[in-house]
C-alpha cells in the first residue's frame, strides 16, 4: 500500500510539473510593405453638348485622387469660351481669357461627383471644354 502511495505521489508530482512548466516561446514578427500608386482623375460625363445660347449641362464632374497632400481640379477651355459663366455644383465660374481656371481643390484625398453646366451667350459659341486634376 505504500508502495502504491509513493507511486500515486510521484506520478501527481510529475503531472503538477508538466502543468507548471512552460513551452519554448517564440515570437514572430511580420512585417508587410507595400507601394500604392497616387492616382487622380476627373471627366466630365456628356462628351457633346449642342452649341445653343442659354444654359447648357455638361453633365456631371467625376473626380478622385488619392493623394494625401491633396490636389486641384482645373477646366481648360476655348478662348471663344472666356467670359462665359461655368456653375459646379452650387459655385459659379466666371472663365477669363487664360483658358484655365482652378475649379475645385482639396487638402486630401477625395472622391467627388458634380453637376456642371455653362451658360453660353445669346449668340451660342461653340468651344471645347475639359478637365484636368494636379496632385500636390
């Protein structure tokens, strides 16, 4: 009976040690780089638009940039253009005889979709007009 007992303590000692002892740890680190491309556009939906006088929609502005420091949009347009009015949104545009005007602009990124419209004289003048976004 003795001999059963100090079998019985010996196994428990042994099992408590195996319970109190702790595995090898390791620690692992994963470190994971990647290069993501800035990316910035912006159109405009209606490709042709008639040449009548009154207001004309140019359909809707669509821009993204994905640049952290921001960027700009820009409508470059016909000299004929100058002194029409160009409405994004709820902003009006005066164009000038440059044929570049900044049209909107953010200090981060953004995604963005306006409607835009120009307002052409009586005499209705036929022009180009196009968008452009710089990345800052």
């Amino acid at each position: 009976m003795i001999g059963k007992s100090l079998a019985l303590a010996g196994a428990l000692s042994l099992f408590a040690g195996a319970a109190l002892a702790t595995p090898d740890t390791a620690t692992y680190t994963l470190q994971i780089n990647g290069f993501v491309p800035t990316v910035c556009k912006a159109d405009l939906t209606a490709s042709q638009v008639p040449s009548q006088a009154g207001v004309v929609a140019l359909g809707q502005m669509r821009e993204f940039c994905n640049d952290g420091d921001g960027y700009q949009v820009w409508v470059d347009y016909s000299p004929s253009l100058a002194g029409d009015t160009l409405t994004i949104g709820d902003r009006q545009i005066v164009l000038g005889p440059s044929g570049s005007a900044m049209i909107d602009a953010s200090d981060g990124p953004g995604v963005a979709a306006k409607a835009v419209t120009l307002s052409l004289p009586q005499d209705g003048i036929s022009g180009a007009v196009s968008v452009r976004v710089v990345s800052l």
